[in-house]
C-alpha cells in the first residue's frame, strides 16, 4: 500500500515587533519559502588552548 502524507496551512495574521530595527522579508513564490531576515546582536565567550583548539559559548541574542 501505497501511503503519503501532506501539510498545509494558511497564515492568517502574524507580526514582528523589533522596535527600532529593520528586518527585510522575502516570498518565494514558486516553492512558498518565507524568509524573514532580523539583525542580530550575539554576546559570547570564546576559549582558545594551547594547541589551538576553541570553543565559545553564546552567552546573550538580542535584536539588533
């Protein structure tokens, strides 16, 4: 048997609210791909060993 599955949805209503930044939005009309882009600003820490190996920990997002 021969079974497949399937998802739509329609968007009714929806908002961002970023306060003073810009944020650009893109409709992919040909596969419906909705891209919203919003500025990011990332606080973190990042560790380097004595052989060169690193690694960060994200300590902060915020809208930028």
């Amino acid at each position: 048997m021969n079974e497949s599955s399937f998802f739509s949805a329609l968007l009714v209503d929806s908002f961002i609210d970023c306060g003073n930044c810009e944020f650009k939005t893109e409709l992919d009309s040909i596969n419906k791909n909705l891209t919203i882009k919003v500025p990011l600003v990332l606080e973190g820490e990042v560790t380097f060993t004595d052989n060169l190996l690193s690694g960060c920990v994200t300590t902060g997002i915020h809208l930028g």
